[in-house]
C-alpha cells in the first residue's frame, strides 16, 4: 500500500476540516493510500503544538522547520488568504512534495496572480496541485453538471448564483475573523465566499466569465469599506451570449450557509439548493413539470458509507475531494487545478476594482 506523508501549513478551522476528512478516507474507500501526518506548522507555536498533539501529527515547526522537512510528501495549504501564495512557493521547492492542496483564493493581489501564471507555466506534471473548491464534488452539483454537459438543456440564457450567510451580523463574529476583513480581494465576501460560486459557474459555463458590473452593501465601523460583507456582480459568458448574477453575503440574516444556482436555457432549466442537497431539479420545455432528481451518494468508487441514500453534506464532499487528489480515480469528476483556480482569482480581482468604482460613486449616497 502506497503511503503518503502529509504537512500542513495552518492551525485554523479549516485545518480541522482538512484533518477530518483525511483520516476519514479509509471509512469511506477500500483502495487509499495510507497517510502519515508529519507535520503541521504555524505563526503561533502554541496553536501547532496543540494542533498536533490533537489531531495526531508527528511534529510541530516553525514555517521555516516545515520547508526544510524532506520526509513530507503532499502539503497542505490552510493559512490565511494572504500567505497562500508565498506558502505555495516554499511548497514547490520542497524536494520531495508531490502533492500540494491549496486552499481558495490562491492568492492576494493583481503582482501575485500575475507571477502565479507564470509559475504555473513552469510546474512540474510530476507535481498534483489542487484547489479547495469542494462545492464541485457535492453528489447533487455533480449528477447536475453531468445533466448540463449532456446538451438537453441547450444552449443557456441566463442564470443566478447566491452564496449567503449571516454570521458576520454578530460582533463576537467579525471580532475573531478579522483577517478575513481585509480589504478584496485579499478578504471580503465574494473572496471567502464568491469564489466558491465563481468556481462552480465556470464549471457549468466555462472560464470565460466577465463582469459587467459591481455592487457592494451593508456595513460597520469596525469592517473597512474595502471589505465587502455584501457584493453582486454582473456576469457575461461572451461565447454563448449568456448573463446573469453572481451574489456573496457574509450578512444575510436566516440564510444559514445557503448556496443557491439557477441556469435557464433554450430547451429548459436547471436549479440546485443546498436546502436540499440530495436532489436537483430540472425542467424540460414543453414537459409543464419540474423533475426532482434524487441523488443521494454517487460517489466512484461506489462508497455505502454510512448508506447510499444518506443525504451527503459540505463534510462529505470534502472527504472525496482529498480521494480526488490522493488517487485521481474518478474520471467524471471536475477537478480544479492551478488554472482553474486562477480563472477564478481573475473574477476575484477584477470585483475589488468594479466595487471600488461603485463605492467612489455612491459612497455618500
């Protein structure tokens, strides 16, 4: 049995997710490598130390200490937004990485978008690098896209996509999140959460998407102005003509963690909520009834882990995005690579220009 020797660089929330759904891969799937947890590494010596003695790493180092461990083989990448980069780098001069999962956004500013492109030009193929865009490995998204590539539907018109919570409406909230209240597109809604909607549409439309157009909404003394807690955007997909919104919102009251697509087309429509993720839902012109689509788990390998019908949740689809980059067995999943994650971070950026725009505009109003 293969085994894979894992590092993380990142102590956070995330991290714990991460850990979570990489010791449960072997409940879930019969062929998986085994994994070893080296190292994880962060700012805090305190945060690492308690991470590992928890979670079951073998060590826990500086950043510096990390980058000189050659025992680790697939690394991480969970800190917050503005090292992603910079940890990528030190990842891809580790001698023995061979794997390297790097969280959304893959990066903070227009200087390191641009110089990723160019090191994504230069990457080893030896080298698998995936980015933590999970949303496309939820079962219903999945069964979904296969439905939308099947050209039923035809060629589409217009479409809606909202990612909503309201947990940034307490105080005691933003209080213990302020790295994610910088100023976009290092921080801010359509950064934390947008990007997961821009992820999935571009799966569904390609990575062409343009905006058109900006909004931002909704405010506090203690959130910088450049921070969107709210931001809309107008969307064109130029080959097909196709338009519609994409809308990110840390401030939504109600919401819970809604995720919400619409797709409308020539011969029909196609629509998924994340109230409901065991089923979409899709209709045929002419038919005059919406189908639900019951899903379940279809995950390949076929997993009956803890039952077929079972309902599969963010955690799930998380578990099968580590099978995804440990093993590549699944040929019909959609895998979002180093240039998909770019595709996605230009959307990121150019919404930090378009809402500066609008703010200079209608700040005072």
């Amino acid at each position: 049995m293969q085994k894979i020797l894992i590092g993380f660089l990142g102590a956070g929330g995330i991290a714990r997710a991460h850990a979570y759904a990489l010791q449960s891969l072997k409940f879930y799937y019969n062929e998986v490598p085994e994994l070893v947890f080296e190292s994880v590494a962060s700012a805090r010596e305190e945060s690492r130390e308690n991470f590992a003695a928890k979670f079951g790493f073998a060590s826990a180092q500086s950043v510096e200490e990390f980058s000189q461990n050659k025992k680790i083989e697939a690394v991480f990448i969970l800190g917050p937004n503005n090292v992603h980069f910079e940890h990528l780098k030190l990842a891809l001069q580790m001698p023995n990485v061979k794997y390297i999962y790097l969280e959304k956004p893959v990066c903070a500013s227009i200087q390191e978008e641009e110089e990723m492109k160019k090191l994504a030009e230069n990457i080893s193929a030896k080298v698998n690098i995936q980015i933590g865009f999970q949303y496309l490995q939820t079962s219903s998204v999945r069964e979904a896209l296969e439905f939308w590539k099947s050209g039923k539907l035809g060629k589409p018109i217009h479409f809606d996509l909202k990612y909503y919570h309201g947990d940034y409406l307490q105080s005691s909230y933003r209080e213990k999140r302020v790295t994610r209240l910088t100023p976009a597109p290092d921080g801010g809604a359509m950064a934390d959460l947008g990007s997961h909607g821009i992820s999935l549409l571009m799966a569904f439309l390609g990575e062409d998407l343009q905006i058109t157009g900006a909004l931002q909404g909704g405010g506090f003394s203690d959130v910088p102005a450049g921070s969107d807690l709210f931001s809309s955007l107008s969307l064109v997909e130029p080959e097909t003509g196709a338009v519609g919104n994409l809308s990110a919102s840390r401030i939504s009251s109600g919401t819970g963690d809604l995720v919400h697509l619409e797709l409308y087309a020539e011969n029909g429509a196609l629509r998924y909520s994340s109230k409901n993720s065991e089923y979409f839902e899709y209709y045929l012109e002419g038919s005059d009834q919406w189908i639900k689509q019951m899903v379940g788990s279809n995950y390949k390998p076929v997993t009956s882990f803890p039952s077929g019908h079972v309902p599969p949740g963010w955690l799930r689809s998380m578990v099968h995005a580590h099978y995804l980059f440990l093993t590549g067995d699944d040929s019909k999943a959609f895998i979002p690579d180093l240039k998909h994650g770019l595709a996605v971070q230009r959307i990121v950026r150019e919404t930090a220009e378009h809402l500066s725009v609008f703010r200079k505009k209608y700040a005072n109003g």
